[in-house]
C-alpha cells in the first residue's frame, strides 16, 4: 500500500477550496499566511489581489451574490482584518455567505501581545455565524469544509477561519477525494401546505414580499406566474428589486428607503403577506408599522426567523425552491379586482424617469437616457453603496432577471466599486455599472486599479453633489440651516479614472451626457462619467405622480 500523500495545512486548505467549487479568491497578501499563497501558486483558483481589505471582502461577497456559492476572501492579522470587518458586517445583515481565512501569528506567541495579535472571537463573535482557529494542522481540509457549510446553510452568513502562520507549514497527510457538502433540501409538511391554502384562499387582499440572495431564475420565474395568474402583487425588500421582473404583470416594486408611498400604503392594507426568503424586518415595514395587523406567513430556511418582528400565523421552515412549490399550490380565490393590476400601475408610473429641474446635470433626465441606452444589454449588472446618489439608479434603472443587482442592505458605503470589479471579472460577457456618490466612491475607489488589472469592463456613473447627500438631508430636516462635517471638496474625478488606465469624463451639463455616456459605454475597460450634480437635490422629483405632501419619496434613514 503507498503512503498517503503529505502537504503543508496551507497547501490542504487550498486544495480542500479547490474540492469546494472555489474559482477564486480575492485578498490582500499577508506574512502570516505565506503558505497558503504558495499553495495558490499551482492552484486553479485564481487570485486577485486587491488594493484595501474592505474592498477585497465586499469583491468576494459579490461573487457570493452572483453565484450562490460562499465568496472567499483571504487577509492578514490585525489591521488587515480588522479593513475586512465591513464585509464580514455586510455578509451577517444580509445573509450572504462568506468565507474570511485570516493569517495569525504563531501560536507559541499568543498571549504577550505579539506583533499585530488579535483576537478573531472578540472581534467577530457578535458579527459572524461561527468563528474558528486551526489549530491542528491535520484538521485543514475539515476546517475549511464545515466553514462552507456553515456559511451556506439556514440563513447564509460569514465564516471566519484563524489560521496561525506555524501551523500552516506543518505537513500532514491529504485526506481522500471526497465531493463538496450538498445542502439538503427541506420540504413543507402536509399541515403547513394545508394552512397555507387555507390563508391564501381566505385572503382579499393578499401580497408577496421577496428577499434573500441568488434566487433561482426558475424560481423567480415559477413564483411570478403563479402570483400573476392569482392576480397577488409581489413586491420585493429592500436592495432585493431583482429577485422578480419588473415588467411583470404583479411587480409592486420595492419596500425599504424610498419606495413609493403608494406601495407602503398597499403593504399596509394587505391582510395577509406572505414573505418569502425575509421577514417583517424594520426597513421593509418603516421600522414596524407596516402590515402590523395582516396575517403573516414566513417561508425560509432560517428557523429563527431572523428579523421579524409582528404578527406570524405561519412559518415553514424549508429551502425556497419547496416554499415556492408550497406557495404555487394555493389558489387566491378572494382577491379583490383591480388589486394587482393597480399595484403595477403605480409601479410602472414611480419607475419612469422625469426630470428633476436641477441645476447642472439633471439627474433624472440623465437616468432616462441611461435606462434607455441599458434596454439594449440583454442582462446588465448594476451596483451601488450606500447613499443618496443610489435613489435614481434603485428606482429608475429596471431589472429583468435574478442576480443583477449589488447593494448592501446593511447600508455600507463603498461597496459599489468592489461589487462592480467583482461582477466584471466573475461574468465579463455582462454589462456592468456602478453608480456611484461621490463620498461612496472614494471609500473604495482604488480597487478600479484592480479592474485595470485584470481587464475588466466597468462603466462608473459618478454622481457629484459635494457632500454625503443623505446626511445632509437629514440635517435639513432636523436642524435646518446648520450643515456641518457633511460639505465634501472632490478631485477631478475624470482625471482619477484615466490615472488607472480607463476613459474618464467630466459632465457638467444634461445636455453633454448622452454623448459622454455613449463613449463610455464604447471603451474597452474602466469608464467614468463624472457629473456635476445640484447640491440642493437630494432625491428623485415626484411631481409627476401626485404625492400627498411629498410623501412618495418614502421613508429615509440609511446612514450614507
């Protein structure tokens, strides 16, 4: 009989990643795991180094976005981490699944305040589904299969794997080929399906609220007829507007910051709502008054049922493709008329652009021509941070097709640069842009150095308006005639984006943008449209649609 074959823990780790399905990993290169980058030197896996540890994880939790499978970003001790704990934030509020190896120091040194020491279960425990340290070598491939599984399983979440620099260089013996962890698919039972039919056919006016990561198209597509043919709108949480298609006959648009006054008031007649894949969590409902009294069905992985808060008459625990089967096999025999098709209609009059009389670039009128020039891409990506400068791109740029949307729920500025590197390199045949503030941008702007690097096709609208916009409207509101620490003074940021090879240029006027927008969409690499954008516009106009005291602005709140 030969003798097993013997690898370094580094090396185990990253072929047990290979075993996983892993295509890449994004990182920032540290001493403290030199053994884990040799064993990527012979890897499959790809690579990518990025330019700041926060923009390395919020590259990885867009991957995660775009194919289901954990995200996998590698840093360093201390500081290196400590860059990342953004993402690892990001990943826990909204259920993504991500994989976090942080190289340690020596475990002969714990304890005297070593050189970058740092406790990871400190740091992370609160933000994290579980936190682990290798702590024997043989135990690498192990680790690292049960962090998948984890990440992946119930509500998705952040895994953060210790891995002290002496332990890696141990050799040990490679375990046997093995296949990578299948979750199991959990089904409705028999009563659950029958009190669902029950609630469903009892209801007048029932709605459908979507969230989650990475659906299924034919999942979204299977939920989309039924809901149509019940006549039942569906709308969707916040920062999830492309799990359903938005031409679709029960498209009600989205719940959480800005969304239509009409839709929150709809939400708040429905007397029964189904969610599915989220819960009645505070953005969707404006912090828990929405659909206080309606009958409340939860369908999703979680047990837990993280996040809800309210009424909930039933709860089935399973994955979503078996919730959707549930849900498909109710009949809505009580719906009152009109009810979808209203709910639609207000959609599809919120969501067309109009002009928002601005000075300088009117951002409303500037999103129509990009909606418009988009309509020729067969399935584009758009991304964006958190911020003001998101409202017009949220509400006016459509989705058709599940994973084309990348925003953090958890209202982190900076990721829309990341997010958007990360969809370019992960699926280059697609159209990618990111829209960005002019505060979100340059928190992780330097990783468009990445893009250059690898190639990668980036179309950046780069909203200019001087300052942190959302903060600024809040001070308006509560302390008006008083700004402070919101007022920002910007590079040339058309300049910035030729220093990293791409195509940059300055928009002053509505009138200069289609023609700019038509040159970036015809570079080869990073583009970038920096508009000039009215300070004192803070959001889309609504004039059109006839709010009640502005009210169609929806509720505001996210810190950006």
């Amino acid at each position: 009989m030969s003798e097993p074959q013997k690898m370094s823990a580094g090396h185990l780790i990253v072929h047990q990643l290979e075993r996983e399905g892993t295509r890449r990993v994004w990182l920032v290169p540290g001493e403290s795991y030199l053994d884990v980058l040799d064993g990527l030197y012979d890897s499959a896996i790809e690579a990518i180094p990025c330019r700041q540890e926060g923009g390395a994880g919020f590259a990885a939790l867009a991957e995660a976005r775009l194919t289901g499978q954990p995200g996998v970003v590698m840093v360093t001790r201390g500081p290196g981490v400590a860059n990342a704990m953004i993402a690892v934030h990001t990943a826990w509020q909204d259920a993504t699944p991500l994989v976090v190896l942080v190289g340690l120091i020596p475990v002969r040194e714990r304890g005297r305040e070593a050189f970058q020491e740092f406790s990871l279960e400190g740091w992370f425990g609160t933000t994290a589904k579980h936190v682990v340290t290798l702590d024997q070598p043989e135990d690498a491939a192990f680790v690292v299969s049960r962090a998948w599984h984890i990440a992946r399983s119930g509500r998705p979440g952040p895994v953060v794997i210790g891995l002290p620099e002496d332990v890696l260089v141990e050799s040990v013996s490679a375990p046997a080929p093995g296949f990578p962890h299948q979750l199991p698919r959990s089904e409705a039972t028999a009563a659950e399906r029958k009190e669902l039919v029950a609630l469903v056919a009892g209801a007048r006016r029932p709605m459908a609220v979507v969230g989650g990561d990475h659906w299924a198209q034919r999942t979204s597509d299977r939920l989309v007829a039924w809901a149509s043919a019940q006549g039942v709108p569906v709308a969707t949480d916040f920062r999830s507007y492309d799990l359903v298609d938005h031409d679709a006959a029960c498209f009600a648009g989205p719940l959480g910051y800005a969304r239509d006054q009409r839709l929150a008031d709809r939400l708040d007649a429905a007397d029964t709502v189904v969610y599915l894949g989220c819960a009645r969590t505070d953005v969707l409902s404006d912090r828990y008054s929405l659909a206080a009294d309606a009958r409340s069905v939860v369908i999703s992985a979680d047990p837990e049922a993280h996040g809800h808060f309210g009424r909930l008459d039933l709860q089935l625990v399973c994955d979503l493709e078996s919730g959707v089967d549930a849900l498909t096999g109710t009949r809505a025999t009580a719906v009152e008329p009109d009810w979808m098709s209203d709910a639609h209609q207000d959609h599809v009059a919120f969501a067309t652009p109009h002009p928002d009389g601005g000075r300088f670039v009117d951002l409303g009128a500037a999103f129509g021509i990009l909606r418009k020039r988009l309509e020729a891409e067969p399935d584009p990506v758009i991304t964006y941070g958190a911020g003001n400068h998101a409202l017009w791109a949220q509400r006016y740029l459509p989705a058709h097709r599940t994973a084309s949307l990348l925003g953090p729920k958890n209202g982190a500025m900076g990721f829309g640069i990341p997010a958007a590197v990360a969809a370019a390199i992960v699926e280059p045949q697609r159209r990618v842009v990111s829209v960005a503030g002019d505060g979100c941008l340059l928190m992780n702007g330097q990783e468009l150095a990445t893009a250059h690097a690898h190639g990668a096709r980036v179309l950046v609208i780069a909203v200019d308006n001087s300052g942190f916009g959302t903060i600024r409207e809040h001070q308006q509101r509560h302390y008006p005639g008083r700004p402070s620490g919101t007022s920002l003074t910007n590079p040339d940021l058309a300049l910035y984006a030729r220093a990293f090879g791409g195509y940059g240029r300055r928009v002053e006027t509505t009138e200069e943008f289609s023609a700019a927008l038509d040159e970036a969409l015809a570079a080869p690499g990073v583009a970038l449209l920096h508009l000039i954008a009215d300070p004192a516009v803070l959001e889309p106009d609504v004039h059109s649609i006839e709010p009640a005291d502005g009210a169609a602005t929806g509720a505001r709140g996210e810190e950006a």
